[in-house]
C-alpha cells in the first residue's frame, strides 16, 4: 500500500470513528468474552486494532495489564473515555498495526478481532509480529470474516483476499502448539458496524 492509499484509510477510519456512538459497540466481541475462562488470571495482554477499546477495556477488567494498539487518535480518546467510565486502567499506543515493533515473547495473550482492513502482505507482516510477540505458552484469539460475508453484507471488507480461511489460517498459524478453528454463521449485535447474520471464523491457539 502506498503512502497516498495510507493515508487515505487513515481518514476513512478517522471519519468513520467520529461520530457520537461507538461503531462497534461498547459490549466486548462475543467471541473473545466467550473464552475468559481460557486467559491467564494475570499477565500482559495486546489488543490488535483496538479501535474504540471495547476488547481491551474488557481484558483490562480480567485483570490483565493491556496495551490497546490502534492508528485512529479519534478511535483511542473514544477508548480512553470508555476506559475511564468503565473506571480501568490500560494503556493506549497509536500506531500502524503492521509496523509495530512486536517485541519477542512480550505479551501472555493477543486478541485480533475483525482487523480485515490489512493487504495480504500487511497481513503477513502484522501476522508475524503477533507470533513473534506472544510468550511460548501464550493465547491468540482471532476472529474474523470469512469469504462467504460477502454474501451477507453485515460488515467487514468487501475485498475477498482481505477476508480468511481456515487454510490461510492454518498456513499461517499451524506451527503453534495447538490450535483450533471454527467456521460458522451467527447473528452479530455490535454496534451498526456488524450487525445481522455473518459468516465467521475463529482461531483459538496456544505457541
């Protein structure tokens, strides 16, 4: 992607973010509330493109100490004033997700929820530094879109190669110590920005 396409999308997801309503909800995605019981009671958790903050608030309420990374400034004081009404403290970094540094073995859990918005060579660099980030023993959860959304409409991108399958994910991620994967159809209630019945694909994995 070049400059002029970044910046570009920076203002598309900066006009998109500034409205008064949270886009994707205030709630946590469903998917990654539905595996609590599986984080850690404590430990140092990344949320990927946080935008709003809705999932790195709510790690932040497990009791986990969490950086939100997102590249939206208008996102982030959204997620800032969610993180003070929800009276949690978390930390907040504004960067592009597929140039961050990724330290080695820095974070026991990495949350990516519907980040679909990455090129497939955005996608393997970004990819990459989730790996190389997550401690051995550490928890990935993904969710994300499948080709068959397109069909639906309900969110997401409308570019198929931005959107994942159970191979590119297993390409991707099979090397981990365990992994899991479930395709499914399921009626999402996040804000106006995924609303109606979807095509998803969740990854559950431990390196």
């Amino acid at each position: 992607m070049n400059n002029a396409a970044k910046r570009d999308e920076f203002e598309a997801w900066q006009k998109r973010y500034a409205v008064a309503d949270y886009v994707f909800g205030e709630a946590p995605n469903a998917f990654l509330a539905s595996k609590r019981d599986l984080l850690p009671k404590q430990g140092r958790a990344l949320a990927v493109a946080d935008g709003e903050g809705r999932n790195g608030v709510w790690l932040a309420q497990q009791s986990l100490d969490v950086l939100s990374l997102d590249f939206s400034p208008v996102a982030q004081d959204k997620a800032k004033a969610l993180a003070a009404r929800r009276q949690i403290a978390l930390t907040f970094e504004i960067a592009d997700v597929h140039d961050w540094g990724y330290p080695e073995n820095a974070y026991d859990v990495v949350v990516e929820i519907f980040t679909q918005f990455s090129t497939p060579e955005q996608r393997a660099r970004k990819w990459a530094g989730m790996k190389r980030t997550l401690k051995p023993g550490g928890l990935l959860l993904i969710e994300g879109y499948t080709p068959r959304q397109l069909d639906f409409g309900t969110g997401g991108p409308k570019a198929v190669e931005n959107l994942y399958t159970r191979d590119l994910l297993q390409s991707a991620f099979g090397d981990f110590a365990s992994i899991e994967i479930e395709e499914a159809e399921r009626r999402l209630s996040e804000g106006a920005g995924h609303e109606g019945l979807s095509a998803v694909i969740d990854l559950v994995a431990r390196k």
